[in-house]
C-alpha cells in the first residue's frame, strides 16, 4: 500500500564532531553528512546560522548551500534559520536568487529575527528593531523576487533608486518559512503569509496552540492552509527506550551547557527587551537543562526512544498538524559514527511507517 506523499524527512546539518575538533575538520563533517544523509533518502538538509562562538558556527548558511548544491545536487537545502535582522535586504534577496539558480533542487528556507543578545550586539543591532527588521526585510525580497524593477521606502531601509533583481530567480524553488516561538508569533507568521517552522522545545498542548494560531489567521485572511509545516526535533534511537533515554542525557548535557553560554541567560535580562519577553523563562532554564536529570520535559518532546516508540513520536507530531520533519543529529560534541547511526537508523525503522519515498529513491539508485 502507497504511503501519503505530503510528509517530508529532511535532517540537520551543522559544524559539530567530537569536542575540540578544529574548524576544518567540522566543516567536512557537514559534507559528510549532506551526502550520507542523501544517500539513505533524506529529501532535504537543512543549515543552521549562528556566530562568534562553538554553537553550531555556520556564519553564512547560504554560502555553504551553494557549495553542497554543486556537491550533492539531487539534495534539497533548507535553513533552520536564517536570521535577516542582520542582512541588507538587497543582498539578501540576491543571494537567494543566486542560490535558487545554482541548486537544482527545491530551496525551504526557514527565516527568523533571532533570540542570542550576544549576536545582535556584536552586529549593532537593536533587538528590539528585530520584528520591523524581519518584516522590511521579507517585503523587500518579495518584491525583488517578482520579476519587476521595484524600490522601497521603510523605516529601516531605504533604496536610493528603483532597480531590477539580477540575477532573476527561479522562484518557483523558493519556499519562505517563518520561525514560531510562541501562538503569538503564529499569528504575525501567518500574516505576513509564512507557513509556520517550529522547534519542538515546547509542550504539544502549546505547538497544537501554534498551529491553530497560525490556521485560524490564515483561514481569516484567506490564505492557503496546505502548507509545508515544519517541525525541528532531536532523534535519539536505540533497541529499548531505556537505552535511547541513556543516549539523549549523555550526548545532550554538553549541548545544553554550551547552549546556556551562548545565549548568556544570566547576563542577558530578555524580560527588559521589547519583543522578547517570552523568553526569558526559556533561556533562564538553560543552565538546569544541562543537568541530566533535569532533561526529562524536553526529552519527552524529542523522538527518543525504540522505533515503535519513535513512530508513535511522530504520529503524535502529525497529528498536531506537522508535515515536514527535520530530524536534528547534528548535536555540539556528536561523533560521525553516532551520528550516522541515528540518521540511519531513522531512515530505515521509522520512515517506512509514513512516506515510500525513502525505498522508492533507493530503489531507483
């Protein structure tokens, strides 16, 4: 029996091996895994930005896309996100466009303002910019992306003269996400005709509040609701659940503690940013995360555990209203093997459940 063809299996990709590796080493690791992942069927790979620090150092997703687009081409390239608060609009748009003509394959790139004080202060801009940034920023795009010489007077940006996009885009490639942190932002997403890109670090009573945010809106204003709808979890596998628990706490505990340094939730008061209130909890609970004992919350929220218990996982993320799945391996700290393993072990004991993709692509090859 054919399986539904609307559910999608792409996987993380970031500068991560074991602790200490140097930054040549690391970026072949994310070779490595664009073509291994490829090769067992994944659709899509998707890149993480992030600056200055040892969490997942990827300064320009973008770039490295054009260099896997050349490498493995039959492998879709997606961004888990793009933060554009800290791009010129113009130059974003064209090196989309750039990118949409050297891959040859569908690009899904999630776009966000971004959460780490300690990046927008090294880029001078102001947090409390980054929604009006973000918008501006999509705006600007679109309209370079529509074939048309065009201008734009904002409040952040200004263009001097009108002036056509080169090089024109395959826009029909182009595929914009907007990332969600709360049912809020599922809203203003949905306004600004974004589907929605979610991590799973919250309660699945809150993510189906997302979705129904982000449905309710869109109904309103009458957009489309058949949408890609991704969704960014952890995938920890083992033969029982016990062991996959083991895994998760030792090979995250570093993961979190590096996480709590860069986002500095002791010195950063998110609570006093406009905009950005609602994470202060978030990030002031960073520290007890990289406790293993205190990781059990959002383990229950990952797809950790034996295959069938991972298939219930992502049933139950289904059934909120999730369609495309990113699976993250790419976790600080994470040798090859394990991470292989995990990409591996996904692709051919939890897959099958859902899409014939995986079998029919291997099956062609």
């Amino acid at each position: 029996m054919s399986r539904p063809d609307h559910i999608h299996f792409g996987y993380t990709v970031a500068p991560v091996d074991r602790a200490g590796s140097d930054d040549d080493a690391l970026y072949r690791e994310c070779l490595a895994d664009c073509e291994y992942g490829h090769a067992l069927g994944y659709d899509s790979a998707w890149f993480l930005e992030h600056h200055f620090t040892d969490y997942f150092p990827t300064p320009s997703p973008l770039l490295f896309m054009a260099h896997v687009a050349a490498r493995v081409p039959g492998l879709s390239l997606g961004t888990a996100v793009l933060v554009t608060p800290w791009y010129h609009p113009l130059r974003f748009a064209e090196e989309v466009a750039m990118l949409s003509l050297l891959s040859e394959q569908p690009l899904h790139l999630g776009i966000g303002r971004g959460t780490a004080k300690l990046e927008y202060d090294a880029w001078g801009v102001d947090m409390e910019e980054a929604r009006e940034r973000f918008a501006e920023c999509l705006e600007i795009t679109r309209l370079a992306h529509a074939g048309k010489p065009f201008r734009f007077e904002g409040k952040h940006f200004r263009m001097g003269r009108e002036v056509p996009m080169r090089p024109a885009p395959h826009a029909e490639r182009i595929n914009f996400y907007g990332a969600i942190g709360s049912p809020g932002s599922a809203e203003i997403m949905a306004d600004l005709d974004l589907p929605p890109m979610v991590v799973a670090n919250f309660p699945h009573h809150i993510q189906a509040q997302v979705i129904e945010a982000w449905e309710n809106r869109t109904r309103a204003r009458g957009g489309a609701l058949d949408r890609d709808r991704p969704i960014m979890v952890q995938a920890w596998i083992a033969d029982t659940d016990e062991e996959a628990q083991a895994l998760v706490r030792h090979w995250a505990q570093p993961f979190f503690a590096l996480q709590a340094r860069h986002y500095q939730p002791d010195e950063s008061a998110y609570q006093d940013i406009k905009g950005y209130e609602q994470f202060a909890k978030f990030f002031g609970n960073l520290k007890r995360m990289a406790d293993p004992e205190q990781m059990g919350p959002w383990v229950d929220l990952q797809f950790v555990g034996s295959p069938a218990t991972v298939r219930r996982q992502v049933q139950a993320y289904l059934d909120i209203g999730f369609n495309r799945f990113i699976v993250q391996v790419a976790t600080y700290g994470v040798p090859r093997a394990v991470r292989h393993g995990m990409l591996r072990r996904f692709a051919e004991e939890v897959v099958p459940e859902f899409t014939d993709r995986f079998q029919d692509m291997n099956t062609t090859e």
